[in-house]
C-alpha cells in the first residue's frame, strides 16, 4: 500500500508523532510520499498538482488550516488523524465535520466525545 502522508514531519524531525508514525507504516511495508504542509503552505495547490506518484489513500495529521478543496479534489480513501486534543485545537473542527473523510482519529475518548 502507498500512503499520501501529509503531515509536519519536516518541521517535526526526527522528533514528532510523525517520524513515528511514518516509520510504522514502513516497518508494515507501506510506502509513504511524504508532504509537510506547514513547510509548503504557500506552495500546496502546486505540490498536489505535480505529483506524479499513484497512492492507495491520503492519510492527513493535524491539518491545521489545511485547505479542504485539496482534500476534495483528491479520489481515493482519505483518512484523518486529529493527533491534537480536540478541545484544545478548534483549528480541526473543520475538517472534522466536512465529511470528507473515511476514518478520523483522535486523541482520547474524551476527543470522541467532545
């Protein structure tokens, strides 16, 4: 499986969530194509529009004002993970209620209540 990993593993180095998480997914044998949104935000439209690689689904983390036309003009299994505390992070509350996405995850039970 291929996964669009879109993330701030850039600006998070060797040190966040997504360095984790990315090596996860590759000890599972899943390749990842990479993207840092925070790095790249006055770029994103560009990016998305030249890639070149195929991916089996798009799996988006944090996403704070992550542009949602982005996330609609893409046609495969989109997967969201709201890695900060929902009552915390009100940037997310967007794309959590687009409807937009297969499977969202969250940080607690308390975040799925919320």
């Amino acid at each position: 499986m291929k996964i669009f990993y879109i993330n701030v593993i850039e600006q998070n180095a060797g040190w966040g969530a997504e360095y984790f998480v990315n090596k996860g997914f590759l000890a599972n044998n899943c390749s990842t194509i990479l993207l840092d949104y925070r790095k790249n935000r006055y770029r994103l439209a560009k990016n998305f529009m030249s890639l070149k690689e195929d991916f089996d689904v798009l799996f988006l983390q944090r996403g704070d004002y992550f542009p949602i036309p982005l996330l609609k003009a893409v046609n495969k299994p989109r997967f969201f993970w709201a890695s900060e505390l929902v009552s915390r992070c009100k940037d997310q509350d967007r794309l959590l209620s687009s409807g937009l996405f297969e499977h969202i995850f969250v940080h607690s039970i308390e975040c799925k209540k919320f």
